[in-house]
C-alpha cells in the first residue's frame, strides 16, 4: 500500500459510504477464467467479464485499467493510503463494512489478484467468501481504492 501524505486535503472516507450495492454475478466456471479484473469490474458494472478481458493487451490488469473502467462507468475511486488511513488524532475505524473497497492484494511472488469486499463479503472471481482476518497478513495489500456512486447510496 502507498505511503501517501498527510495534508488537509486528505479523503473523507465517511462521506463514501453507500446503503446498497447492486452486484452482478455471472456464472463462475464459465468466467473466471478471464481473470480476477475483469470479473471485479463484471460484478461492479454488469458489463460481461468476456468483453472487458478482450480489452487488456498483456493479461495484466493494471490500476489505470481498472480506474479508467470503472470511471466509464460513472463509479468514482479514491485511493486509500496510509496517510489518509490514519490523518487522525485518535483512533478510530475510518473504513467500515458500508464503503465498496476494491483492492489488489500479493498472492504469490510477482503476481497479484484484484478483489471486492462490501457488508463483510469478499468477491474474487464471482465467489462470494467471508474475509478471514489473517488473509491481510499472508497476503499485502498492493493497492487499495473506496468506490462510490451516486445510485448506492
């Protein structure tokens, strides 16, 4: 995750929460094979995971991709560093289980797999599975981006 800075111009990550998530999940033996961002961006978007893998050049799905996707359509992000995590003077949870995170996460050596997480439910791949706590310590968080749009909240 990036170190980011401290500023007054940090995100205020309460303003990002939403009420609803509307998901869109299509079938997964015949789908996640076209990787974990194209079914992220499926799953947000409703666009099939077939279509949007046919656009990656490098079967990589790079930040930029993804961003630029999901500004397409209409879904804003915001990057979560550990600046504008912890730009506090007490502690407190600043993300909570009704903001839609989108992050990247190192699985293996060299290699990283995109995921969604809302109202304690992970996606990757359209599996739905609870996060187990210790899955951020054997995996690091690449990066990380809040989603929101107007119609969830």
């Amino acid at each position: 995750m990036k170190i980011g800075k401290y500023g007054p111009g940090n995100t205020d990550f309460t303003k990002l929460t939403v009420s609803k998530l509307p998901i869109h999940l299509f079938n997964t033996i015949d789908n996640s094979a076209k990787g974990c961002g194209a079914t992220c961006l499926s799953l947000l978007t409703g666009v099939h995971p077939s279509v949007i893998s046919k656009r990656i050049k490098k079967g990589n799905y790079t930040d930029s991709f993804m961003l630029k996707f999901l500004r397409k359509h209409k879904i804003s992000a915001y990057q979560v560093n550990q600046a504008n995590l912890s730009n506090t003077k007490a502690w407190r949870y600043t993300i909570k289980d009704n903001h839609v995170i989108l992050f990247s996460i190192l699985v293996k050596k060299k290699e990283c797999t995109w995921m969604v997480c809302y109202n304690d439910a992970t996606f990757h791949n359209f599996e739905i599975m609870k996060m187990d706590p210790y899955s951020m310590f054997n995996f690091p968080i690449v990066t990380m981006y809040i989603l929101h749009k107007k119609q969830w909240k």
